[in-house]
C-alpha cells in the first residue's frame, strides 16, 4: 500500500523488537524497567530514518530495520515484557512521531489509531483469525523452527493477550477505525479494496515525498 501510494511504512513493532533484541543480548531482565530503557537508549540511538523514492525506511547503523532477524521465538516472547511500560512507549513514539511529521506516512502498530496518532486521516484494523495468522507465521517460518500449528497459535494468543491487558496503551479497537477482516485474502486484495473504499489516490510532486 505504501508502494502504491508514494508513503513511507514503518513497521513501528519493529523498533519495539529491536529493543527486546537488545535485551536479550545484554542480558538484561526484560521486566527491569530501569535496565529495559538503558538498553532502549542505546540501541534506538543508532536508529535514522530516511524518505527517498517515494518511500521510507527506518535504518540501525545504516541497515535497513526490516531487514534484520527480529522475529525469533526468544524475541517475539520477549517483546511484549519489554513494550508494556509507558516510559518505554513514550521513548518509542518520539520515533513514531518524528516519522509521521516528516510527510505522507503509513504507520503499523498496535495503539497507533488509539494512542501515537489519535487524529490520523484514516485508521485501519486489519482482522484475521487466530488459525490463519498461525498459517501465515508457519509458512513464512525457516527450517530451522519447524513448530506446529498449535504451539504457534498459543504463543499468538499469549502475546495478544498479554498485549490487551497492559496497563500502559492497551491494544484495541479505535472507535472510528475501519476493520477489514483479511482471512483468506492476499496482500494485493486487501490493498485493492482499502484504496478503492477509501478513494485513496497516489501523491505527486516527485520522487522525494
């Protein structure tokens, strides 16, 4: 969607996951908030963002945040431990927000409608079933993981869980958001059908928006 229409996109859980990265690697007790927001300092230090091409990216020491391994088991159990205090948030939305200040911007998150960007031009909830989001993570998953339906399917309702009962930016449903539910639907589907229902046209003004 971002392609199609000139925006930049950022993944805004990546950065969280960075964090949880960081965590792990130091060492450091993810339910140590004090240790926790070190690490988010220093990490996030390194991180830049750019607006190119018609599009966006966020980088860490030049690479490209979505291009780096932050989808591990260890990881994806650790980052909703280390994304449950305000102070953490806080140091992530100034990123968040830094982004959607610099020009046309797609952000995804999970208080993005309700909390980073309340007055958005258009907030979307993209639904899909717990079943399908496990056969999605399976199918994308390397050789190396090898784990079934079942355990994948548990540790998404863990973390979703875990994620609608944090007392700092619960994950919800944004009053006047637009909720399209994606089960069996293909990336291309589901952007054919939020640009044609919200009459979404590409931007101009050149190759630097």
């Amino acid at each position: 969607m971002a392609a199609r229409l000139h925006y930049a996109m950022v993944d805004t859980g990546l950065i969280y996951r960075l964090i949880a990265r960081g965590v792990l690697d130091d060492g450091t007790d993810p339910d140590d908030l004090d240790g926790v927001l070190t690490v988010a300092a220093r990490v996030l230090k390194a991180v830049e963002t750019t607006r190119a091409g018609g599009g966006g990216v966020i980088r860490v020491a030049g690479r490209p945040l979505s291009e780096m391994r932050l989808h591990t088991d260890e990881i994806t159990t650790t980052v909703p431990r280390v994304a449950r205090f305000e102070r953490v948030r806080e140091v992530v939305r100034q990123i968040q927000r830094r982004v959607l200040s610099e020009g046309p911007t797609i952000l995804a998150g999970r208080d993005i409608g309700t909390v980073v960007a309340p007055d958005a031009d258009l907030k979307l909830y993209l639904d899909v079933s717990l079943q399908e989001r496990a056969a999605r993570k399976l199918w994308a998953q390397s050789a190396e993981e090898l784990r079934s339906q079942a355990d994948v399917e548990l540790q998404l309702a863990d973390r979703d869980r875990m994620d609608r009962e944090r007392e700092a930016s619960p994950m919800r449903v944004a009053a006047d958001a637009v909720v399209i539910r994606t089960d069996k639907m293909s990336v291309d589907e589901t952007v054919d059908i939020v640009i044609a229902m919200c009459g979404l046209e590409p931007e101009t003004g050149g190759d630097d928006r």
